[in-house]
C-alpha cells in the first residue's frame, strides 16, 4: 500500500466506557500504531507511571508548552488540564506509524479543525447506568468526583454524533473486533488512498 504519511485516529469516550481496555488489546495486535502520550495537570492514580500513562506536569509547565505551540490540542476536564504533545505525534505521522490520541471530545474538535483528515472514533458504553457501576467498581474516585464525571460523561456522548465511527462496548471481544475494522477501513478510505488509483491507471 502507497500510503506513506500514517493516519491520526481520535478515540474519544467517557472514562469507565472500557477504552482502556479495548485500546491496551488492540496495540497487542498492531506493531505500526503508535500512542501519543499526553500531558496533565491531574496528580497521578495508583499504579500510573510518569511518561507511560501521562505526563505528569504542573499548570506552570503545561502554559509554556501551549504558549510555545507545543501542543496540539488541549482541554480542562473536571477541573485538570490535558494536553497532546504536537511533536511527537507529527514526527510519528512522518514515520508512516498509524497514531492514536485517546483525548476527550472539546480536544478531539481541535484536531478535527487542524487535520481535517484524521478519523474521530467515538465508544459508547451500554448505559449510562453501567458507566456508574464501572467507575464505582473501579474504586480510586469518591462519590462526589463520580458524579462530575457522570455528568461529563453525558454532555461528551451529546458529541458523539460528529464522530465519523460509533463503537458500543457491550461485549469486549465485539468492540475489539469493531476497533480493529475502523482501524482498516480508515486506512482505505478513497481521500487517503487516491495515489492507488493513479498508480494503477499510470501503470497500463
Ligand atoms: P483520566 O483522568 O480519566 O485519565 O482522563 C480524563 C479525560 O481526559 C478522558 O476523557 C481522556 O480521554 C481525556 N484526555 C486524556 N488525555 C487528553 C489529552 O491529551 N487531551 C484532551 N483533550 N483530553 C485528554
């Protein structure tokens, strides 16, 4: 395939939709993906790691790097800022690597008005009743940071409708099986691939 920039994929859904599980699982399976590391300002969970999760930073750092266009996009989510290093993603693209940049929705506008070509995939958790019982089950926030994100989750999936993809995560092994599909058929969309045609009609 002629195809040789990589495609930027946006994932955006609530935390507690299974994202991370879904994402973790698809890289097992592809070597050319690569995942852009953001930046924040939220202290970091147990078991995070600076650097492999996040970029743990503070507010003063994260102003620099958007002052200096150093990011790609950037959002305030329940009160921290989150942030896409731009440099690492455009030296990845060049790469020919495939990126994924799992960010929320006001930072996946962002990028869709800076690079119009990437493909915005949105995952819906089943409920908004489940969402609650898996953040609640999950355990690392109290009650009152629970319902914030209840609510963000609800005004995010009022977004959904301008994703070019909508995953519902029912059963894990579907929506890894959906994931990677988008992954593939992103990959051949005429608007990317257009070099193939050319090639085969130059090629008589
Ligand atoms: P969490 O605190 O649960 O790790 O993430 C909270 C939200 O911030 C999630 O919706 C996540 O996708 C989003 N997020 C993570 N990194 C970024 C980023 O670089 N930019 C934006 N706009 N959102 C992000």
């Amino acid at each position: 395939m002629t195809n040789e920039r990589g495609t930027l994929f946006v994932v955006s859904a609530p935390s507690g939709s299974g994202k991370g599980t879904i994402l973790s699982e698809v890289f097992k399976n592809s070597k050319n993906v690569f995942y852009s590391v953001s930046a924040t300002t939220r202290k970091p969970r147990p078991g995070e790691v600076d650097k492999v999760d996040y970029f743990f930073i503070d507010k003063d750092k994260f102003s620099n790097l958007v002052e200096s266009n150093g990011m790609l996009e950037y959002a305030t989510y329940c009160e921290n800022l989150y942030g896409t290093p731009r440099h690492e993603v455009e030296k990845k693209l060049n790469e020919g690597f495939d990126v994924i940049l799992e960010i929320e929705t006001n930072g996946a506008m962002q990028v869709r008005e800076k690079m119009p070509d990437a493909t915005l995939i949105f995952i819906l958790p089943p409920s908004i009743k489940e969402l609650r019982r898996r953040l609640k089950k999950r355990g690392t926030e109290n009650d009152d940071v629970i319902n914030k994100r209840v609510a963000e989750a609800e005004a995010e999936i009022r977004q959904a409708y301008s994703y070019d993809y909508i995953l519902m995560n029912n059963e894990l092994s579907d929506a890894i099986n959906d994931f990677t599909a988008v992954l593939r058929a992103a990959k051949l969309e005429n608007k990317k691939t257009k070099i193939l045609i050319d090639e085969v009609l130059n090629d008589a």
